[in-house]
C-alpha cells in the first residue's frame, strides 16, 4: 500500500521554458519578460507542490496509523511479559509439592524459556516505543496539520502570481508604446526579479523537503509489518496463556480441597485438604492414609492431564528485534527531515508569499507614475502660458510717425 503511494512522490522537477515566444511580453522588455517567466514557473511548482502535500499528507495518516498499531504491539509486548512473570510465579509454589511439580516444573521451564526472549525484546520495544514511536506519531499528526495549511499558502500563491502575470502583461502593453513607460517597468522588474526567483526557489525546496520526508516516512511503514508479526502471534498466544492461568487456579482449589474419610477404627470422620495428603503424609493416620491418596489423585488427575500444556513463543521476535536498529535510525532523520520541512511549509512560504503580494500591482502602478511624471514634463507651466497670452492680447506699437490734418479754413 504504502509503496504505490510514495512513487507518486517521487520528486520531479519541470523546467519552464524561457523562450520569449511563449510569453505575452515584448522582446524588447527583457527583464519584464524574465519576471513574467519567473511566475509562470512559481505558478507551475505551487501546482506540482500542492499535489505532492496532498498525497503525502494522505500517506502520513495512513503511516500514523501503523505507528499506532506498532506501539499496540509494543504494548502488547510489555502486557505478556508481565503476564508470563506472573504466572511463573503462581507455579512456583507447586515446584516441591509431590505429584504436581513434575508437570508445573515442566510449564514453568516452558514459560520461563519464552519470558526470557520476550523480555529481552520488552527492554529494546519500550525504549523505541518511548523514543521514537510516540514523538514519531506526534510528529506525523503536527505534519497533517502543516501540510492542510501548506496547500492553502500555495494555493494562495499560485493565485498571486497569476495576478500578477496579468498586471504584468498590461503593464507591458500600456509601456509599449513609450520608451519612458518602457524604461521605467524594466528598471522596476530588474529589482523586483528576485523576489519572484527567491520565491521559486522556496517552492521548490519545499518540494525536495517534502519528497525526502516521503521517502523516509516510507522507510518507516516498511518496518511495520514486523510490529504486526509479533502483536498477531501474541493475540493467539494469549489464549493459551489463558488456559495455563486457568490451570493454575485450578490446581488451587484442587489442592486447598477438604477431603472427609471414616476412620475405621474409631468410625469417626476425618478431613484433611489435598495439600496436607501430599505434602505431610506422616500426619495422617496410615489406616486412611492409602483411600485418601486415591481421592486426590481423582481430584488432581483432570487438572494434571491438561498440565502438559506446550506454549510456543511469538513469531517474528528476531525479526523485530533487528528491525528495532532500522526503526530507532530512521525514526531520528525523520523527526529532523519534519522539523525542517514544517519550517519550509510555515515561516518561509509565509515570507514569500507576503512579498509576492506587495508586489502585485507594481507594474501597473508603475507604467501609470512613468505616464504621470512625463506628462508633467511636457506640460507648459501655468507662468509660461500667462506670459505667453499676454503677448498675444497687447496692441502693437506704432513704428511710423502720426500725420495729422487740418479740416476746414
């Protein structure tokens, strides 16, 4: 399962091509196009990297999940351990009392054999579980999280920078036409360049992080089918640990049993309890001492027939216990691998993408302030055209001299 999943994440890296002709910029705007490529790029890794997040968050809970059913095998580990003390030692008191400790010796040597392999891989399975299984699953569960959040800040950014190809696009358009306009949007896109290059490249590293944290999260869940191994076969062997505890209340009650006899001499009743038939013949009376012999060995034999119960240890146990090396190894890198991915996935997109919106709209604003500053430029000043009306409204000066005339006489 987890293998087919992690191929899909395997990294892959597409170049955008920078060839002029597949952007709506003018060739005569070099670094206004190099931008406009830049975002088409950015919009291209976001996309990529948004699908990646996605499955590997999917994978991530599905891992999780076997890091849960490991650490219920590491429990059930320690939980049977415990067990198998505990019943050895309810057996114990039986090793000396005649015609039970041939066959209690028996399962206690059984038992004694399985406890002491499991219990030697109880003390590796509690450090794993402690050390790496439990700050493994709180670091998956930390890593859903920030991957939802991930795939909301890219989608944000590849947003941004289709706005901005479009910004840019009419920028470039209403430049066209004058050199200034011109001018001013490729000394503008000159310094806005890398941002939008910082911004892919961020991207980017989020993808190759992302991949790497894919790669060892797979590791991981190829370690699990051992914990799997061990828990299944312990499941089954607590259903014979369950007879053998029954067995051993059994033998209890049997021997703690009052068992009453005549006695024929004096034809009065005597009990004593099987435990004192078997363990102090000499205080009882020899003349009963044969018949209640016969009664505990009645009461003992269909508990005794059932003592010779062969409890076979877990399956898996040397396999999971060279795979403990493997588990504690990689659970280490992936815990680092996470912390830095959760750093690219936060603080850094969140930097970037904050850059990327205050730059948005600069092209046009910036073409519009070029257009402004020119046509101030070219403008008359208001003095200039006062004077100017002036001239144009005084009477003319006369250059030849008046002639008068005289009417009349």
């Amino acid at each position: 399962m987890f293998r087919h999943c992690f191929v899909a994440l395997t990294l892959s890296i597409v170049s955008i091509s920078t060839a002029g002709a597949s952007s709506p910029i003018p060739s005569d705007l070099p670094e206004t196009q190099m931008v406009y490529q830049d975002l088409a790029q950015l919009k291209a890794e976001c996309d990529r990297t948004i699908t990646l997040a996605r499955e590997l968050r999917s994978a991530v809970a599905s891992v999780r999940k076997g890091v849960d059913q490991s650490i219920d095998a590491t429990t059930a580990i320690r939980a049977m351990d415990k067990r198998l003390v505990k019943l050895i030692d309810q057996l114990k008191p039986y090793h000396s009392i005649p015609k039970v400790r041939t066959p209690t010796r028996l399962l206690s040597k059984n038992l004694s054999r399985i406890q002491s392999q499991l219990h030697e891989l109880r003390v590796k399975t509690d450090k794993t579980e402690t050390k790496v299984l439990r700050p493994t699953r709180d670091r998956l569960r930390s890593l859903e999280s920030s991957l939802a959040g991930a795939e909301s800040r890219l989608r944000e950014m590849s947003m941004t920078a289709s706005g901005w190809m479009v910004n840019l696009s009419q920028a470039a358009q209403q430049a066209e036409p004058y050199a200034f306009a011109r001018q001013a949007l490729e000394s503008s896109s000159r310094t806005t360049r890398p941002i939008t290059r910082t911004a892919v490249n961020a991207v980017v590293a989020a993808r190759t992080q992302a991949d790497a944290v894919g790669h060892k999260v797979h590791a991981l869940a190829n370690q699990f089918n051992k914990f799997r191994t061990v828990g299944n076969s312990i499941d089954d062997m607590g259903e014979k640990m369950e007879s053998g505890e029954k067995l051993a209340g059994n033998l209890e009650k049997a021997l703690s049993k009052k068992l009453t006899i005549k006695n024929p001499l004096s034809k009065k009743s005597v009990s004593f309890s099987v435990r004192d038939i078997l363990e102090k013949p000499g205080k009882v009376l020899n003349v009963v001492l044969k018949p209640l012999e016969k009664l505990a060995d009645a009461a003992l034999q269909p508990i005794l027939g059932k003592m010779k119960l062969e409890i076979q240890p877990p399956k898996g146990l040397a396999e999971l216990n060279n795979a403990l090396v493997s588990v504690d190894s990689i659970g280490g890198t992936l815990t680092t691998a996470i912390d830095g991915l959760e750093r690219q996935l936060k603080s850094e997109l969140d930097r970037q993408l904050n850059q990327l919106r205050s730059r948005v709209n600069q092209p046009m604003d910036v073409v519009r302030q070029a257009r402004s500053a020119n046509q101030r430029r070219t403008e008359p000043k208001p003095e200039s055209i006062t004077r100017r009306v002036e001239q144009e409204t005084r009477p003319q000066e006369r250059k030849s001299p008046a002639m008068f005339f005289m009417i009349g006489g």
